[in-house]
C-alpha cells in the first residue's frame, strides 16, 4: 500500500540528537498495557530514535533541545480515522435531522452552491487546527477537491490520508465516475512522494455507487495498491433499500464485488450480524468507529465488543463536524468505551488501553501506515502529543491510561509534534494564528447563511 512515507532506517547516534522528551509517563501502545515512568524519547531527523529510562538518556545523548514535562503523559499522536475535513464549515448547520433528510434537504445542496477549491482549502485549514488542538496528528479524509484537502494538511504540516471520493452522480468537483477517478489519481500523482500524504480510493457509499463504478474501483484498487474507505451499514434504511435493488445486504454486495481485503476500511459498521463481522475479519478488513456521529443522526450503535471479540480491527473516528459538531478524539475514546460497555453488559470491554490503541495503533492498522506511526517505537516517525495531568481538576490519579480515557479532555492536550517538529506548544498552535482561522471561519458562515 502507498504509505506515503517509506520505513527508512535510523542509525544510532551516541550523541548529539535533534530532541530529547522527558515525561513522567509515556504509553508507548505496542507492547499492550505498557506504562513507562521517567523514561524519555530520543528524536532525530523526525524518528524515534530510543525509548530510555531518562537517566541513562541524560547521559547517551546530548540534544538541541530538551523537553522536561513533568506531570505529563506522551502517548502517540492520535488518528481521526475518517471524517470530511472541510465541512467544519458546516459545523452545526444541519443539527437534529436523520441522515437522509441531512443528506438531501440540507448538505447536499449547499455544497451544490458552495463547494469549491477554495472552500475545501479553507475548511480543511480550519479542521486541522482543531484536530491538532486536541492531540491528533493524522486524520483520514474523504472530500471532494483532494487537492485542496493535501494543500491545506501539507500548509498545516499534519499528517493525511487523502480520500479519492467517488459518487455516481455530478457535483462541483467532477462530471462522473471517470472524471472522479482521473482527477482523484492525478492528485495522487502530484502529492504521492509527500511524506505527510498517503491515499485511498474512497466510493462514498452503496447507496451512491453502481456496481459498475465499484467494479472499476476494484481494479483500480489491486493495480495500484490503493485502500478503499466507504461509509457501509450506517443506517437501517441504507439495508432496506439494497435489499429491495439487489437482493442481498450491502456488504455482501461489495463482497460478490471483490471490494473486500486486508486495505479494505468500512466506517460506522454500525448494522453488522455476527457473520459480517467474521467475514471482514477473514479478509483482514478493518472498521472506522464513528460514536457520536452514529448517535447524533440516530443510526444507532455499532457492535464493538462483537467486534473485539472476534478480532476485527478498528480505528476511531469523529466524522466530520456537520455530523459530530466537534472533531475532538478524546471524547470519542470515552464514548466508545462507555457505548461498548453498555451494550454488552460487560464492564471490561475496551478498556483504556483497548481504547489508546484503536484511537492510535489501530487506526495505523487501518490505514496501512502502522510501519511508520501508531506507537512510540524506534524508526517511527515522532508524530506524538503530551497531556498534562497535574491539574488539581483532575486529581487524584490512579492510572494514567485510565485517566486519558476517561478524565483528560482535548483542552488537556499541552504539546504536539509530528515528525519531531513543534505543532503545538504550552498549547499554543504555531502553524496559523487563531485569528486567521476566525476570520475565514465567519467569511464562510456569512457565506452559508445568504445561500
């Protein structure tokens, strides 16, 4: 699969490094259930060099710059595993609708009158910002215009995987199904060698995509080694209306299909038997858990502990925020978590480690970048976030993976990098002033509102 970024090798450096992190605390996720104390991460050319207990750090390395942080927790950066990033423009502008009615008499035609370069661009600017806020280094997106979606996440240096959107029906952004493709595999050959970027091919939905157009996809997918990300089983009505086309349930459609494999990322899953479930695990398919969208449009709850049980990957996302209303990862954990446990009946399902690892490891999985970032481990890119937990709100503590998951919020979030480099500080964003983001932000609102 394109990673967008090759593993290359690191070699050891006994002394002077790029950057040296000194926590109280690092959750590494890989090994499972780790919690390391007073150790530190050693970082040059933007990789993990070493995870070391930080006096023997102290004395193997002489860095640049050395980060003490004490009463803080670094964990990998997180993974928003699928939203539309430019649709923070939309952020509460379709509230309390189901998702057809959301779809048909509010999206869709906005975006008839609205979606554009420029618009993609900005609101993808916006959502960046606040995925980066809140401690998510890499996000996977599925919108029109990708390229103004690579631009605005290469301006913000924020690792994307770039969604080549594909629906069988004219918008701004291309005439048909031959011009979605043509013009989303262009993007792809511009951006390809970026190493912030990776791609997918990303057919909206069965419900908006013929057989024909999924058969291309198909191809298209095996010849070039490309992921397939498409909303699948999100609502009730989406199965009725492919039973009554086709004859059978949407997944088994994809499957007659050959859609399915191990690159293969269904998002939401929220309507799964127990035999669709093992299906997608046999292909060594993965699923994009969309909590609080999948409650806010009442499409229901997806079957998470079902899929633990029976070894299903899964990743979290936020969905964007015309559907979620924030893009903020840590409330999706705990949701997830909460969700989870309520609907089994079991207390111990998806635990906080559980939890960190599909909003970080599992979502690498996903995406087929966990070669290269998802854990704190040597020759990963050092995409990583700090969270500080010495705040007497939060106290007392008793397990710091507990508390990130169930006690920290994004507003906790306190530093940021990816590749090694400051996004965020002391929980300042450096790639853009607020005051630009505020500025466009009220442009498109007033922009919105006169359409």
């Amino acid at each position: 699969m394109d990673n967008g970024a090759s593993a290359l090798p690191v070699t050891e450096n006994f002394g002077q490094i790029d950057l040296l992190i000194e926590p109280e605390w690092i959750i590494p996720i890989e090994p499972a259930g780790l919690i390391l104390v007073n150790h530190s991460i050693a970082i040059q050319n933007g990789r993990i060099l070493d995870v070391l207990p930080s006096t023997e750090a102290q004395q193997k390395y002489r860095p640049n710059e050395t980060m003490t942080l004490p009463g803080h927790v670094v964990l990998p950066g997180l993974i928003n595993l699928h939203t539309h990033a430019a649709m923070n423009l939309f952020r509460g502008y379709a509230d309390d609708l189901p998702l057809m009615q959301w779809l048909n008499d509010r999206i869709w035609p906005v975006e008839a009158r609205l979606a554009s370069p420029s618009f993609v661009h900005d609101g993808t600017l916006l959502a960046c910002a606040e995925m980066l806020r809140g401690g998510v280094t890499c996000f996977n997106d599925m919108y029109f215009f990708p390229q103004a979606s690579a631009e605005a996440a290469v301006r913000m240096g924020m690792r994307a995987a770039i969604g080549l959107v594909v629906i069988d029906f004219p918008s701004n952004y291309a005439a048909d199904v031959g011009d979605y493709l043509s013009k989303g595999l262009a993007c792809r050959d511009l951006w390809k060698d970026d190493p912030l970027l990776s791609f997918n091919l990303a057919p909206h939905a069965p419900y908006t995509v013929s057989d024909a157009s999924f058969e291309r996809i198909a191809v298209l997918a095996d010849q070039l080694d490309l992921g397939i990300h498409i909303h699948l089983h999100e609502t009730h009505d989406e199965i009725a209306q492919s039973l009554k086309q086709y004859g059978i349930r949407p997944l088994a459609r994809l499957h007659r299909l050959g859609l399915l494999s191990p690159q293969f990322l269904a998002v939401h899953a929220v309507h799964l038997e127990i035999s669709e479930i093992e299906l997608l695990q046999k292909f060594g398919a993965h699923i994009a858990h969309c909590p609080s969208s999948n409650l806010k449009l009442g499409s229901g709850i997806a079957p998470v502990a079902k899929m633990k049980q029976l070894g299903l990957n899964f990743g979290i996302g936020t969905d964007s925020a015309a559907s979620n209303n924030r893009l903020d990862s840590f409330a999706e954990m705990r949701l997830a978590s909460l969700l989870a446990k309520g609907v089994s009946g079991d207390a111990t399902v998806l635990d906080s480690h559980q939890s960190l690892h599909a909003a970080t490891l599992g979502g690498a999985c996903a995406l087929g970048l966990e070669s290269v970032i998802g854990s704190i481990s040597k020759g990963k890119f050092a995409d990583l976030c700090a969270v500080r937990l010495d705040d007497w709100q939060l106290l007392p503590r008793f397990d710091v993976a507990s508390h990130l998951v169930n006690v920290a919020t994004r507003n906790d979030v306190s530093h940021v990098w990816v590749a090694g480099i400051h996004k965020l500080k002391d929980g300042i964003l450096l790639p853009i002033d607020g005051g630009i983001l505020a500025d466009t932000a009220e442009m498109w609102q007033n922009r919105i509102l006169n359409v």
